[in-house]
C-alpha cells in the first residue's frame, strides 16, 4: 500500500511539474501587473483599494474558468480549490496581491499566479489527487496601506486578531474594517468559508528579494525558516531653541542624542554582522522639523533581525543598555513595537521541497538548490503555526524588491512554478 501511494505520489508530481506551460505563466503575470500598472514597470495595487479589488475579481473568474471552487473567509482571503477524490484537508499554495505603494508585478502576484498554472497543469495532466489542492489569496500581506502586514494569513491562523486589524487607519483615515466590509459587498456572490480550516500543508513560492541566489548562480532556494525579527521606537525629548542664538554648551538637542545613539547602535550591529544580525534604522521623525530650530523631539525606529533568538537577545539588551544610560540632560525612551520568534520549517516539507526543486533543476540543466534562510516576513510566517509549511526561493535580480525594477528571469520563474507543482502534486497524492 504505502509503495503503491509513493509511485502515485511520484507520477502525479511529475506530470504536474512537466505540464507547467511558461508561456501561459508569462500571460498571466503580464495580465495582472495590467491592473494597477505603472509605465516604469513597476505595480501599485495596495490592498482593498479599486484596483486591487478589480484584480482579484480577475482572479476569481480564472480561477472559475479552471474548474475551481471559489470561495472567500471574513479577512477576504480567497481560496480557489480543485477538489481531491476525498474531502481532506487540502494542501494550500498561493501567496497575496497587494504591494507597496510602487512596487513590482512579482513580490506576491508569482505564488498565487504559479499556483493557478499548478492547478492548470494538473488539469492539463490529468492528474486527479487523493486531497484537494487550493491556491489562496491573502489580504493586506504588504501592510503598507493598513499596519501591520500579513493581516489576513495570521486572522486565518487566529480569527481572534480580526477585531483588533479592523480598527487600523490608512492615511485618509479610512479603517481596515470599513474597506474589508466594502470588498465583502463587492465579493457577495463568492461563498462565504469560516477561517482557520484545517490544512495538511502550505508551500509558498516567492521571489527571495535579496541578493543570494544571484550571486550563487543558483535558480531555486529551498527555504529552511524565516529570520526573528524585534523592532523598537527610540525617542528623544529636548527643547526646542533658536539655531542662531542658542550656544551649544547649553542646548538639548535631541537630534544630536540620537545621532550618539544610532552610531553605538551601529557599532554593536558590525560587531554581530558576522553571526547573521541585520540592523536598520529605518524610520526618522524630527520635530519641528525646522532649518533654523534645534530639535526638540526625535524619534527613530530599530528593526533587528536574526536566525539566532539568543544573539538577538543581547542586542536587546545592549539597546535597552544605551538607551537607559545615555548621558544627557534630556528624556530618552525606548518602545518594543513588535517582536516575533524564528520561523523554522519542518524537515519532512523541507525534504519534499528539495526533492521537487532538485528534480527541476536537473531537468533544466541547472545547478542544485540551495538551502537558504528568508529575511523578509512572509504569509507562510503564520501558517507554520498551523500547519506543515515550507517555502520556495527563485533569484531577484540585483536583490531588487518593494521597487518598481523588481525582475526575475522568466526562465527561473518557470522553474520555480515547475518546483512548486512537483512539490504540491506530491504532498496531494502521499
């Protein structure tokens, strides 16, 4: 019995893997980048507005056209489900839609479009699976609009986050709630599911946005986890005072503190650079933000990351240490805004990755995979907590990402779709 499934399980992989059609994929990508395109290449389609709603009622009725199941939970994630010859829990692909204010046609758009072709070339083959295989759609995974990102996938894992996601604001002071009820309305002939159904498994494909596969001339990355992440606000609190008249010996300038501040951070960062840490200071607020005022108020945001849970540890305590020690006159503060623990994938779905990926290369010619961590928060962050999850890397030129001249060779798009359908096909039929 179980020799019997494994050589299903193979055969359906590879019929599906064999079946991906790179000109359609190729279609298909230039079909959505269409709705909310930009003539620098580049995409802006944030999550909920007209455009992105327009795009995902495009989806919806390819989606259709497949043969597939539609159907939409309270976040407005959408699953497209091709049925399996029982009613199991399905294995789940896909990714989101929604970028950055300007941002690419790939970051997202590839893993919900590789999983459309997956089911096509599933139909192509003639592949019938034992468990259904969905393609999802998760809302607000760029968190660029509303904050914080990833909203749909962790409500789906935890519907309790739901009411709290409904109260954030964009900049026009629109809430999150007030714009899902309206794609809810828009969406009204889609059926309605409850969240946090049961998955045997969730494989995202996405492109690495980072530079380490194009520099190891590699086209698939098999994703082992994602990096834990602390971030923080610091903030100074002076006085503001004329720049002219003001001697220096006797100002609070809290712009000068932070200064002080940011280069021991980046001292401590160097030191730890070697065993993984990343640091930015990425957000700057200067009050009154004026030519001829010495600012009275300065607050900068810390994004830490790293595999290592201990190693991010003592930067916390470093940072808390600069902070509560610094040597002025004036208020520093220091805010955890949000902290989340590595994500690491289980070895059974990292084994079926490789097998999938390894396969794909050797048909195409191509150097092995490689094993690599991801730096960057991805849907498949909270769907690790619910089920077996893994991911799949292919190369973004120049680690270009969140950019209008975001670019992946087609060829390693095709390839990756073609891990992608290897990977699910399996894990739908063992």
């Amino acid at each position: 019995m179980e020799q019997a499934r494994g050589e299903r399980a193979r055969q359906a992989a590879e019929g599906a893997q064999d079946n991906v059609d790179g000109e359609r994929l190729r279609r298909a990508i230039a079909q959505l980048a269409a709705f909310g395109g930009r003539d620098d290449g580049g995409v802006s389609r944030q999550t909920l507005t007209d455009i992105d709603l327009e795009a995902r009622r495009h989806l919806v009725e390819r989606a259709k056209a497949l043969g597939c199941q539609v159907a939409i939970d309270d976040a407005a994630n959408l699953f497209f489900r091709r049925p399996g010859e029982q009613d199991l829990p399905p294995v789940l692909t896909g990714s989101h839609v929604d970028t950055q204010p300007v941002g690419g046609k790939l970051d997202g758009a590839y893993g919900v479009l590789a999983g459309l072709e997956l089911i096509e070339a599933l139909n192509d083959a003639r592949v019938r699976t034992l468990r259904p295989v969905e393609v999802v759609c998760w809302t607000n995974e760029e968190g660029s609009r509303f904050g914080p990102g990833c909203m749909g996938s962790s409500a789906f894992v935890d519907p309790a986050c739901l009411p709290r996601y409904r109260t954030a604001v964009d900049g026009d002071k629109v809430s999150f709630g007030d714009a899902l009820d309206r794609a809810l309305d828009r969406m009204a002939d889609v059926p309605r599911r409850a969240m946090k159904q049961p998955l045997s498994g969730f494989v995202e494909l996405h492109i690495e946005q980072g530079p380490v596969l194009e520099r190891a001339g590699v086209p698939l990355g098999v994703v082992t986890g994602i990096q834990s992440v602390r971030w923080y606000a610091v903030k100074a609190t002076g006085v503001a005072a004329h720049a002219g008249t003001t001697p220096m010996e006797v100002r609070l300038d809290a712009m000068a503190a932070c200064i002080e501040v940011a280069h021991r951070l980046q001292a401590e960062a160097a030191r730890a650079a070697d065993s993984g840490l990343r640091m930015t200071l990425g957000r700057w607020v200067v009050g009154p933000n004026s030519i001829n005022t010495i600012p009275g108020e300065v607050e900068f945001t810390v994004d830490a990351r790293c595999l290592d849970e201990q190693l991010l540890a003592r930067f916390d305590a470093a940072l808390r240490g600069l902070v509560a020690g610094h040597a002025w006159r004036g208020r520093m503060e220091l805010q955890p805004l949000f902290a989340r623990a590595p994500t690491r994938f289980p070895q059974a779905m990292l084994d079926v990755v490789a097998q999938a990926c390894e396969r794909t290369a050797r048909m195409a010619g191509k150097p092995s995979p490689i094993p690599l961590t991801s730096g960057a928060f991805h849907d498949a962050m909270y769907l690790a907590d619910h089920c077996p999850t893994a991911m799949i890397f292919v190369p973004s030129k120049n680690g270009l990402s969140h950019n209008a001249a975001e670019e992946t060779a087609h060829e390693d798009l095709v390839l990756g779709a073609r891990a992608l359908a290897h990977a699910v096909a399996w894990l739908a039929c063992a």
